[in-house]
C-alpha cells in the first residue's frame, strides 16, 4: 500500500474542521502526511489537530477566512514557514448562504457562493501551485458536488459554483500538467454533514435521496475521504483533470 503514503508530504485541507474536511484531513494524517488544519474557527481546528496528535500524527492549525484574499495567502505563507512548500491542496470549504429558487436570491447572496466556492480555490491553487511545480509535482482536490451535474430549484446557485469548480479543475490541469501537478475534483452526493441537515434533516428530502440511490442510503464523509487519499497519493499518479462521483450511484437513477 505504499503507492497510497503520503509520508513527508505537506497537506493544506480547507474546511477541515468538521465534514467531509475532516474526514480528508484524519486519512491524510493516517497515511503520513503533515496536515493544516484550517476553517475560520480557531478553537473547531485545533480539536481536530489534538485527534490527530492522540494518534500520533502531525498536524497544525491554522485559522483562515477563505472568502478574504489576504488570510488566503496568509495560510500558505505560515504552513511554507512551518512544513516547507506544500504538496497537497484539498479545496472543501465551501458555503451556501441561500436555498430556494434563483429568482429569490439576492445579488450579494449570489456573489459569495460565487466568491467562496470558485474564487478562493483560484486563489489557494495559484498561490501553491509553484511550489509545487519547483518541487517536481504535487496533487490538487477540489471538492464539487452532484449538485453541478443536474438542475435544481433550491441550489441553483450552489449548483453553479460547483459545475464551474469541475471546469476549473480541468483548466488547471491543462495549465499545471507538465509542471506534475494534478488537478481533479471530487462531486460527493448527499453526505450526512452539518453543511447538508437541510437536506438529510428534512423527511421528505431523505426520502427522495434513498429512493435514488441504489444502495438505499446517504453517505457519510469517511466515504470521501479515500478517494482524497488515491487523488493526493502515487496512486492517482495518472489522474488529473477529471470529476470523481461518489454518490452511492444516485445520479444513475433509482427506484422511484
């Protein structure tokens, strides 16, 4: 299993306090990795740092608001100060300020999913992508959705960002490619995270969900987190500018 070690890389997981993020940033602890911990709340990060500490890894944390240019760059000037340059970049954080139909949704509400889920990602990529490049290589993992493969009446706007996250993930693969660096998404289905009770809390949204899904159930965010590890590790060495869904099969369709 050594193709998937991330032993001595540097990781960054955005988002990683809680989620899907979470779940990333422990599997890249467990395979090796030095992992930054980093969402906007300090005390939720170094929770998550004291977890992976007890279990005798290495990780540091590092409180960040992506949708602020100036903390974005920050983060990656602290995490080269104290791993070195990074090999590994997980975009997760993400937000969702509104859901309902796009007629409803007011332009700054419409600007930050735009701000957050698209720009901040541009910014983190070329911010490490080269250190990466002057390294030899390194491995980016944008986390989408379903949600940017198929229409939808209450996250329209989400739904954009997260089908734009997937082209910017094959733009960035063409331009980074013969530096070594690879650059793919992930496009999770519905997973039982805080950032989703709107969806899993509600009975007849859950209901609609396990009806479209062959395996009958919604996820969990440890579901994710190897597809991360074979994206960010040698065992996804030939993978780059393409969109991992992991959805239990629902967008194949159900049993209405």
């Amino acid at each position: 299993m050594d193709s998937f070690s991330l032993k001595d890389k540097t990781a960054i997981v955005t988002g990683s306090s809680r989620g899907i993020g979470r779940a990333i940033a422990l599997a890249f602890a467990r395979a090796g990795a030095r992992v930054v911990i980093t969402s906007r709340k300090a005390d939720a990060c170094a929770a998550v740092v004291d977890q992976i500490r007890t279990e005798g890894g290495e990780a540091t944390a590092i409180a960040c608001n992506i949708s602020r240019k100036d903390e974005v760059l920050a983060l990656v000037d602290q995490t080269e100060s104290h791993y070195g340059s990074v090999d590994v970049l997980v975009c997760n954080a993400a937000v969702n300020p509104y859901y309902g139909p796009m007629s409803g949704i007011t332009d700054e509400a419409f600007s930050k999913v735009m701000d957050v889920n698209i720009r901040s990602n541009l910014w983190l990529v070329n911010r490490v992508a080269p250190g990466m490049a002057a390294k030899g290589g390194g491995s980016v993992v944008i986390i989408s959705s379903i949600a940017g493969l198929t229409g939808s009446r209450v996250l329209g706007a989400y739904a954009i960002s997260k089908a734009a996250d997937m082209q910017l993930a094959r733009n960035l693969a063409l331009e980074w490619g013969k530096q070594g660096i690879r650059t793919n998404c992930i496009a999770p289905g519905l997973i039982k995270t805080d950032f989703a009770k709107a969806l899993w809390d509600n009975p007849d949204t859950l209901a609609a969900a396990l009806a479209s899904s062959p395996l009958h159930r919604i996820g969990e965010p440890e579901d994710i987190a190897g597809a991360a590890l074979l994206l960010a590790s040698e065992a996804g060495r030939f993978i780059t500018g393409t969109t991992l869904v992991i959805d239990g099969g629902a967008t194949v369709g159900g049993e209405a």
